[in-house]
C-alpha cells in the first residue's frame, strides 16, 4: 500500500504585472496530469518563491512570466536554490521572452523554457519526461 | 538518528522532506515519528474550518500577524482537496499567506487530502507532531472547506473556530446538528456585507439552544460570535482574544477539557494507524499468497462470494476468531 511518490510542482509568478491567467491554466492543466501543485498567485519575489519551494519540498519550479523582469529574476532564484542546497529542483518558464536571453537562461540551469503556443500536452509530456519525484528510489 | 536531531533543530529541508515521506507513505517516515514522539505535546493547535471561500485563509494570515507580534511562531497545515478523478490538486492557501513566506518564525505546508474524507488528510496528525517537534509554539490547521463534516478538526484542534458568511442561512442549518461539538468559537467573516446581523442573530440561537441541549461534565464554554472582516483586518483583535480566552478555559479545567481534547485527538490518531495497519498486513499477506486486492473483488462481483464472507475469511486468517 501507499509508496507512491506523487510529484510536487510550485507554479509562481515573479515579477511585477498581475495578470495570472497564464499560470492559472498551466496549474490546472498541472493538477489534470496527476500533480499536487502549490499556486501561489502574482508578485512574488525570488526569496519568496525559493523558500516556498523549500517549505512545500516541490520537484519541479514553473515560473510564468511577462513582464520582462526574467533576467534578473531568473538567475536569482537559481542563486537562491544553488544556497540552499536545493539544486536538485527543476527550474522551467514559460510565457513571451526575446530569443536571445533563451540560452542565457538555459546556461543559468533552467531547464527549459516553454514559449506561447505550445501545447499544455506537451509541457506535460516534458515534465513526466524530465521530472522524476524526488527520493523515488528509496520509494521503489 | 540524524534526522531526528535536524527535525528537533529546525532544518526547513528535513523537515520538508520529512512530510513529503509522511504523506508518500514511505515507511522510514514511520520509525523517525517513532523517535520525535517523546519531543511533542508542547504546542497549541487551532482549527479553522468552514465553507469554501468563506475567508479561512485570509483569517488565518491575519490572526498570524497577531501571533507573531506576540512573539509565538507558528507552524501552518493547509488542506484543499484532491481532485478524485486524476488524483491531482491545486493548492491555492498560500495566495493569502505571502506575507509571511520570509519570516523564520512561520512554517507553512500545503496538503492535498489524497482520497481522505473528514476535511483533514490521514497524515494531518503526524505533520502536527513534526511541527510540534520542530518547535513551533502555535499550529494552525486550514481544513478543506467541506462545511459538513467537521468532527476530525473538532477532535484534533484544542480550539476549532468555525468559519462562515452573512446570508449562508442553509450552512446555519448544516452546521445546527453538531454546533456545540464543533466550534469553540465562530466567526463570521465578511460582516461588511449584508445580512451579517441576522447571520450572527441565528447563530445566537443556535449556541444557546445548544447550550441547554449540551450537558457536559465541568464548566460550560459559551461559543463567542465575533464579526470579522479579514480583508481589511477588522475583528482580529477579537478573535485572538477568543482564541486566548478558550485556551486559558481548558487549562483552567485541566482534568476535565484539556485532558478531554488531547485524548480525542490521541484516539483519533491510534485508531486511524491501527486501522491503516491492519488494511495493510492482511492485504499485504494476501497478496504474498498470491491473492490481489483487484481479483479478490472481482470474486464478488461474480458472486462467488459475498463481501462480508471474504473480508471474514481474511481477517480470520491473519487474527484468528474475528466474529
Ligand atoms: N468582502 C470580503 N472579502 C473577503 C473577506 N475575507 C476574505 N475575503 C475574500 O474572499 C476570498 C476567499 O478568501 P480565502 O481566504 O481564500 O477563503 P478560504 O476560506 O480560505 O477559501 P478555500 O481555502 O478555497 O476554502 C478572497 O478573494 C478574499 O480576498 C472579508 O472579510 N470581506
Ligand atoms: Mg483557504
């Protein structure tokens, strides 16, 4: 019985525009493909997102973003983690950024980054892919 | 072991990852509680319960800011549901709670109730020991707004306030059956909306028809009604000192309230792990025979046998005369 490992997503918004929708349908596409995700709304700092992260003990960080704060924000967070030991999380974006600052933030660890249009069937197929719970092997 | 001594210490990721095994069931998890028990049984435990959309969370950051300022931390467990059909969840509690994220001083874990019914999750208590061991002074625990089935809190919380809005005369109704079982204290949020006097009126009645109804042993508690408004942090003084004010109620009445909260919620607890344990070691030697949970229904489907049969013939198996 039990034993299975269920994976744990953060879904947060850095930066400082308030519109939500984005991070809202990827939840719910999230919590459709089996997740516990933890949603915790617009505005949210790196230290904010980081120790939420620590707290709730996610595999995976998909952070939603429009407003253009991502080249500072990004590389904080993974400074954040890189701190705390946390490295082992998954870090991922989506939403509008220019083509050139993709590699930049691939070089920072982001995993990957998923641009608008792509299908959510997609994005989760990458997950399940790339996203394994963590401690699963003690699991099996 | 290592991990007791960093739980005890506070260290966020043990104490993360410590959950994390609680809730997967992973059975390592088991012999650390095992070893944090003896640390816990210090910290005080308040129940928010109500409706979905009620105000819980809003309440709850609120009523922490008063804590905090008061010097006590706290430790957070917040319960929303998981969907039965994909097994996942959004747990969305924290929206209301930013405010705290960077204080030390707060600990705040999400769960999702897997497939539990009664407004907690099965591993609500355990998370509450680890909390408790870790050293928070306060836990609050937000239920998964089922507004029916109240009693698991009632039974868990040293004070369970009871959530609710002006105009939810149906809820009135619901939570009529239990009401003295249930709250030690009620609140009605979002009084800046219409019919908050009628709502707290109803509510009146109903606590003093329950209070005449409700003999128990030892000194009565009267409910407090208080009119809240979380959003813009009105009524929270109030509500704190209710909180203080029942707190101060079963430590004055050792013997015959606060003894009475604990060994509901131990009974709670022990009764839920012996159940969880038998379920598993029968299935688990079925399954050793050869003998899986999916075939063994499949049987009564067929009527092959009737369910009370085999469930019998199981039990009695591992146990012996169970009749
Ligand atoms: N007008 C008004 N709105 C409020 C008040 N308190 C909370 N709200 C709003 O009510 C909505 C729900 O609040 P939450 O605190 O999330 O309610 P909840 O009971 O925790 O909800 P669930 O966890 O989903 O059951 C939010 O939009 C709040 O801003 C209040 O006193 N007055
Ligand atoms: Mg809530």
């Amino acid at each position: 019985m039990g034993s299975d490992r269920k994976l744990r997503v953060l879904i947060a918004k850095p930066g400082l525009d308030g519109h939500d929708r984005g991070a809202r349908v990827i939840a719910r596409a999230f919590r459709d493909a089996g997740f516990e995700v933890i949603y915790t709304g617009c505005h949210q700092t790196p230290e904010q997102i980081v120790s939420t992260a620590l707290q709730e003990d996610v595999d995976l960080i998909g952070l939603s973003i429009l407003s253009g704060a991502h080249m500072y924000s990004f590389p904080r967070i993974m400074e954040l983690l890189k701190e705390h030991n946390a490295e082992d999380i998954v870090v991922i974006g989506g939403g509008i950024f220019p083509t050139e600052d993709i590699p930049k933030l691939k070089e920072i660890g982001i995993k990957e980054i998923f641009e608008p249009g792509t299908l959510l069937e997609d994005i989760i197929q990458w997950v399940k892919t790339n996203v394994k719970p963590r401690g699963a092997a003690e699991a099996a | 072991m290592e991990i007791v001594q960093k739980i005890l210490d506070g260290d966020i990721r043990a104490v993360a990852r410590l959950m994390r095994d609680i809730d997967d069931e992973i059975p390592s998890a088991k012999e650390v509680l095992k070893e944090l028990y003896p640390y816990t049984g210090k910290a005080y435990v308040i129940g928010f319960t109500g409706s979905p959309g009620v105000g819980k969370s809003t309440l709850v950051d609120r009523l922490v800011d008063k804590l905090r300022a008061v010097g006590k931390t706290v430790g957070i467990l917040a319960i929303d549901p998981t969907s039965p059909f994909t097994g996942g969840a959004i747990l969305g509690d924290r929206i209301r709670m930013q405010r705290h994220f960077l204080d030390s001083g707060v600990f705040i874990r999400s769960l999702a109730t897997r497939g539990h019914f009664g407004g907690l999750t099965r591993s609500t208590h355990d998370m509450i020991d680890v909390l408790d061991a870790m050293g928070k002074d306060i836990i609050i625990v937000e239920t998964v707004g089922v507004g029916q089935d109240e009693i698991e809190i009632a039974h868990t919380a040293h004070t369970t306030v009871l959530v609710t809005v002006p105009g939810m005369g149906d809820e009135v109704q619901a939570i009529k059956a239990g009401i003295m079982e249930i709250g030690d204290i009620f609140v009605v949020n979002k009084s800046d909306r219409e019919g908050s006097r009628k709502t707290i009126r109803e509510l009146r009645n109903l606590v003093e028809l329950g209070l005449r109804r409700h003999k128990t042993e030892g000194p009565p508690w009267e409910p407090p009604i208080i009119e809240t408004v979380a959003s813009k942090n009105k009524g929270i003084d109030e509500l704190y000192e209710a909180i203080m004010k029942h707190k101060k109620y079963l430590f004055d009445n050792k013997k015959t309230k606060l003894e009475r909260v604990l060994f509901d919620r131990a009974k709670l607890h022990f009764v839920g792990i012996l159940r969880d344990q038998l379920f598993n070691t029968v299935l688990k030697r079925a399954r050793e025979r050869g003998e899986d949970l999916d075939e063994l229904v499949a049987k009564i489907v067929h009527r092959d046998v009737d369910p009370y049969t085999l469930a019998n013939k199981l039990v009695e198996r591992e146990l012996g005369d169970s009749k």
